[in-house]
C-alpha cells in the first residue's frame, strides 16, 4: 500500500528577532477583508490571524505606509563632502581607487566597496544636477525625413512623414505600430518623395538627365559623392597639400565623369564651406570643358540667387561647361512635384523635363565625344 505525503511549506518572512512578517499579498487581503467586515476580529477570524495583527496592518496602511527610518551612520560620513568636491571638480569622472588614498589621509578607515559606493552615490547625485541632455538635432534642408507614430482613436493609429525644412508631408493610417507596418510606411514615403531624403533633389535630378539621355538613346551610370564623410580629409588635404587614398579615389571620380550635378544647401547667401573646400583642393584642370549642372537646396525661393551669385562664377573660373539653367526649388509640395521623378508612365502626374535637366543632357553626350584637354 502506497503512501502520499503532501508538505506545504509558510510563504511567511521572518525578521531577524524571529517575529513572522505579513507579505505584500497579505497585507492587501486583510485590508480588503477589514473593509468588507468592519470589525477586526471579523477580518482577523476571515484571514487566519489576530485581531492585533489586523490593526496593526490597517493603522499602517491609513498612516501611508511605515513608519520613515532614521538613516544610520556610515562609516565614510566623514568623507563625505571631501568626495563631493572631488566628484564635482572632476565633472563625475574620477574614480574610487584614485580617492582611496585622499580619502584615507583624511582620516577614513572603512573598506575600499563602501567608498566605491559612495563615490558612485555622488557621480549620480552630480550628474543629475548636471546633466548635459541629448544633443539638439541640427536639421539641413531636405537631409531628413522626421517620422511619428500618433493614436488617433482606439485601434487606429496615424503615421505622419515630414521632410526637415518643408511643407511636404505624408499621412498614412494604419491598425497598429508593428516594425513590418512602420516599414512599409517608410517605404512608401519614400516611394512618394521619389528619392532618398538624404540627397532627394540630387535623385531626381539624377533620374530626370538619364531619363533625357535615354530620349537621345544613350545610358549613363551615376556615381554620388556625400562630401559629409570626406570632411577631415579634405581639411588634411588643404592644410598639408597631400590628398588622402580615399580622397584620390574620389578625384579620380570626378575626373573620369563625362558631367557632374553639383548641389549645395544655401548657407549664408552662398554655397557651404564644405562643398567649395572640396573644390578648393580638386586638383587644376579636373573641371576643365565639363559640362556641370548646379542646384542649391533653400528656405524660400530668395536662395534661387545663389545659383548665379556664388555657383555659377565658381564653376565659370574652375574652366567647367556651366548648364545656362540651374534647379534650386523651395521645399514645397508643388516645386517637389516640378522637379522630375522616376513616375510610371500612366500615373496621374507626369512632371515635365525642366529646361536645366535637358541642359545638361544636350551638354553632356557632347563632352563625351569631344576630347577635353
């Protein structure tokens, strides 16, 4: 004959006088049977306890909770500020091994783990009264499409799209938040703006010249060059006369080409510093007889006069074939539409070849018959 012994062991903590303590669980029935009851002999009788127990339980809920301990003296007390100092004159870098000796010739006898301790205490401390926050986002024009998720009503959500510095957005809604469908939305901004919003003009003009050479039955391969990565290394270049490999590679680029569509964001009536710097330390004679196609990204249509102040006589004395017409359009939903895009043929827009784009196509194939000294 068998025999089964079922033993079940108290949830019940005790404190180290050996007085058995109440969980979280408990304590929360006995107050909720107190209240149903009334009485603390009723809930006491209810939960298997005393009626001491009961009252002890619900005076310490009505009071908010337990009574507040008096901190108890540390044994680094007495470095205390001497840390603090320390910490703050350092701006939270020093370590604790490094205080250890400072904080024993000041008369600390405890342990190296507790000034460990109060060393990372009073790095928090400081920090949180000096907390330097996220670094503000420096948006450039038509570089960043800013997306958000907002909760339009329960179970409907709404995905908006913004390019920086435009009026152009785009608003899907959607029946959650999932990465596929946040994905799918991105996808289809992009499909909307026509280009990656990194160099979103430059795609569209790209895609409209190779749609104008492909008219005159010719193909081209577009090569794009983000001068952002090349920064310290076109400051080498200018300041040591010496072009890094990787900077040669990217001459050699532009050399080989048979046109180049240069454009620039408008900072400060002109060009930027990094786009005439690279040009700056472009070898001589590299943009000689080239056809070169000039575009500026702007605020308002004021910064079309960069194009002829600033371009323009930049490319005219580099020896280059400047296109007689240039692209700088507001960033606007109606000039994102001028601007040609690589649209299916059929859809309800076709933008027209703007004269620049066919520019450049009629400069371009006769660069590449004509010997360039």
């Amino acid at each position: 004959m068998a025999w089964a012994v079922t033993v079940i062991a108290p949830t019940v903590t005790c404190t180290a006088q050996g007085v058995p303590l109440k969980s979280a669980r408990e304590r929360m029935n006995i107050i909720s049977t107190y209240r149903e009851v009334g009485s603390y002999r009723g809930a006491a009788e209810l939960c298997g306890t005393t009626h001491k127990t009961v009252k002890r339980v619900v005076e310490r809920a009505e009071a908010g909770g337990p009574p507040q301990r008096a901190p108890r003296p540390r044994n680094f007390d007495q470095v205390r500020d001497l840390v603090a100092e320390r910490v703050a004159k350092s701006a939270g870098r020093i370590s604790a091994k490094r205080l250890l000796p400072v904080a024993k010739a000041a008369g600390y006898e405890g342990s190296a783990r507790n000034l460990r301790r109060l060393v990372a205490e009073q790095k928090a401390l400081w920090r949180k009264d000096n907390h330097r926050g996220r670094r503000p986002a420096v948006w450039s024009l038509g570089q960043y499409l800013v997306i958000d998720w907002a909760q339009a009503a329960p179970g409907l959500f709404v995905f908006c799209a913004v390019l920086a510095f435009s009026r152009w957005r785009f608003v899907r809604f959607a029946a959650d938040q999932k990465a596929a469908t946040t994905l799918s939305m991105i996808a289809e901004a992009l499909a909307a703006i026509g280009g990656v919003p990194a160099r979103v003009l430059a795609d569209r003009i790209t895609a409209a010249v190779e749609a104008a050479l492909a008219g005159r039955k010719l193909t081209a391969a577009a090569s794009v060059i983000e001068l952002r990565r090349l920064g310290r290394a076109i400051m080498d270049t200018m300041l040591t006369g010496f072009a890094p490999s990787d900077l040669e590679s990217v001459f050699e680029t532009v050399a080989d080409a048979d046109g180049v569509i240069a454009m620039t964001p408008a900072f400060n009536a002109s060009f930027s510093g990094l786009f005439k710097s690279f040009f700056d330390v472009l070898p001589e004679e590299t943009l000689s007889e080239m056809p070169v196609l000039v575009a500026a990204t702007g605020g308002t249509e004021r910064h079309s006069l960069v194009l002829e102040h600033a371009l323009r006589p930049m490319f005219s004395y580099l020896h280059a074939i400047v296109s007689p017409t240039g692209c700088t359009p507001p960033p606007t939903t109606s000039a994102l539409n001028r601007v040609p895009s690589n649209s299916p043929k059929g859809s309800a827009k076709q933008p027209k070849i703007s004269p620049a784009f066919c520019g450049l196509a009629v400069l371009a194939p006769a660069a590449m018959y004509s010997p360039r000294s």
